[in-house]
C-alpha cells in the first residue's frame, strides 16, 4: 500500500502568501486609482524677464 503523508503546514504558508499578495494588490490597486481622482490642478506663473 501507498501512504501519502503531506504536512499541511506547507499549504498553510500557500495559502497566506497567495491571501497577503491578493491584499497587496487590493491596496496598491486603491492607493493608484485614489491618486488618480485627487489629482491636485496647480499652475505656476514666474515672472517673465525682458531683454532688449
């Protein structure tokens, strides 16, 4: 007969590593898209200078 013996502690630390780049991704994917819509409109008017 054949035993099959897996730990399942390897697929607990899959699991989270898969669970926290998912979140990771979640929170990048907001921060881009909050950037996106505060957008802040500044102009900037120097003084211009005149040679003759």
């Amino acid at each position: 007969m054949s035993t099959n013996t897996r730990q399942a502690g390897g697929n607990n630390i899959l699991y989270f590593i898969v669970g926290a780049l998912v979140v990771a991704v979640g929170v990048l994917g907001y921060l881009y898209y909050d950037a996106q819509q505060n957008q802040a409109d500044i102009t900037v008017n120097l003084p211009s200078v005149k040679t003759d």
